[in-house]
C-alpha cells in the first residue's frame, strides 16, 4: 500500500528511504537511488532543515529529498535536487524542522484507539487534563450538552485513571448518575482492563446483586452490600461491552480513518492491532481493500 508523503506536523513520513534507497551522500547520475524519470509525476522536494536518513549507527543527513507520488526517488544534495527535479515539483521549505524517516508502532491496538478518539477523552494529567472525578463529570456533561443525544442514547469516555487523580479512585455509579440518568455512561480505564458505569448502563447490561462474578473478572461492590458500584474488571467487562451499541460498517470504517490519520499526523506510517478480532480483522481488510487507510 502507498503511504502519501504529506505527513508534516512537523515530521514527516520517509520511512523507505532507509531500506530501499540507502540514504548516504549525494545521488549521482547513475546511482540506484534515483529512480526513472520518464514521466512526471506529483512530486515534492523536501529542504531548509536536518533531514536524518537513520542509516548506520551514526547519524546521517542529506540536505534534499524528493518524493514522487508517495514514493522517496531522491536523496542528498539541495543543489542537484533542485536541478533535477526544480522544474516540476512543488517545495517544502522545512524552515529548520527536522525531517525523520516515520516511525513503527511495535505495540499498537488501533481499532480501539481510533474508539478512543471519538469518545469523551479521560486521560489524566499531564497526558490528558482530567486532575479529579469532578474533572470527569464536567467533561461527560459538557459532550452531553453539545452533542445533545437523544434520550437514552450512550455516552461513552476512555482513558480514567484512578491513580493519576486526586482522589486515588474509580468514580462509580453514583459518580456518574451524577451526571445523567438518562443515559447508559460507561467510561474505560486507561489500561483498557477495567470500565466503570453508572445505574442506566448496569441496568443495560443486566448487571444486578444478584449477578455473581465470572471467571477472570469480578464486579466491584458497594461497601457491605452485592449492589455493583459501577466498576467491572477483566472479563467482567463482557456484559457491559455487549451492551454496546455497535456503529455500522460504514461509521466504523470512517472512525478508523480519522483515527489513522492521528497516527500519521503524528509521524507513525506503520502500526499494528494487537488484539484482533474477528470483526477488526474484517474491518481492517476492509480499509485495505477500499484503499482508505492513511498508514500500513
């Protein structure tokens, strides 16, 4: 799959240059580093700042690289890049940002990610800026308020982190019923293995007292009593998560687009889902097939 070569935010995608096109000194007539150029194509020179190839153990720059129609056919100096290509390809002055070849995510899950960047994001500070439980019932209410979901639609946060706010716990049901009972609330722990909710969504799920804990996860209880407090671990998450509503094939792809495009604003032109299932296996062959996906 091609990897558009626009990526600039302020790095930018040039991930093949050091596998196929052994980025060292300055190409010359005749050297494999330069590619054919019996047809133009849309083409970029990149300049104007410490372009790093990344090849050998010690640093390597080149001051020039041009791309065509996504593809690296150039490396090395600004003055014969511009000769070469000068008279038919736009420029990017790099105004002394660093251009670096794009990097590998090794430990990704993307379909739940590219979730994530829909959703209400909880992640603590300094990641985030959620200090407090009442940081996280502001940011619930205000998606309410502007979105304004019909009654009994979802709300849905990620990225909670009991220990990274000043009350060094779960919010929970009553927490949460703080902020509607109108709607099923579910939030998602940062480390993606526990999920809190609030009355609507328990009730959703047909999560009572007298729901005992499956195997590999357990429901958290009010003090003294076998009421759910709203905190689901592990496997407990199932029932909740089949609750969900799912989005059609169409807004899922959509939302994967717009989450890979984070990715690659970002500088990443390869990630990985590392725990797909069955319908994210499809959901990924389907971005391939219509050639939507902005990275590998």
């Amino acid at each position: 799959m091609k990897v558009g070569f626009r990526v600039l935010s302020p790095l930018i995608a040039v991930g093949i240059c050091a596998l196929s096109l052994g980025c060292g000194g300055p190409a010359t007539e005749g050297d494999p580093r330069v590619a054919a150029e019996s047809e133009t194509l849309n083409q970029t020179i990149y300049y104007g700042g410490d372009i790093v190839t990344m090849v050998g153990d010690e640093p390597q720059y080149a001051e020039a690289v041009v791309q065509r129609d996504g593809k690296i056919v150039f490396v090395g100096g600004r003055p014969e890049a511009f000769e070469r290509f000068g008279d038919s390809a736009d420029e990017v002055d790099l105004g002394g940002r660093t251009l670096l070849p794009g990097f590998i995510d090794a430990h990704s899950h993307v379909v739940q990610q590219t979730l994530k960047f829909a959703v209400v994001n909880l992640d603590p500070d300094p990641i985030g800026d959620v200090r407090t439980i009442g940081d996280i019932q502001r940011k619930l209410r205000q998606r309410i308020e502007e979105t304004a979901p019909a009654p009994g639609a979802w709300v849905f946060g990620w990225g909670y982190d009991d220990t990274g706010i000043e009350e060094q716990r779960h919010p929970t049901r009553d927490d949460l019923d703080a902020v509607s009972k109108d709607h099923p609330i579910v939030l998602m722990h940062i480390s993606s293995h526990l999920m809190t909710s609030n009355s609507r969504a328990l009730e959703a799920a047909a999560i009572t007292a007298d729901t005992p804990d499956p195997a590999g996860g357990k429901i958290r209880r009010e003090p003294g009593s076998n009421e759910p407090n709203g905190v689901l671990e592990e496997t407990a998450m199932a029932a909740m998560l089949g609750a969900l509503p799912s989005p059609s094939p169409e807004r899922a792809l959509e939302l994967l687009t717009i989450g890979l495009s984070r990715y690659a604003e970002a500088g990443i032109t390869t990630a990985q889902e590392g725990g797909a299932l069955p319908p994210m296996l499809r959901l990924l062959e389907r971005g391939a097939e219509a050639g939507v996906l902005p990275i590998d």
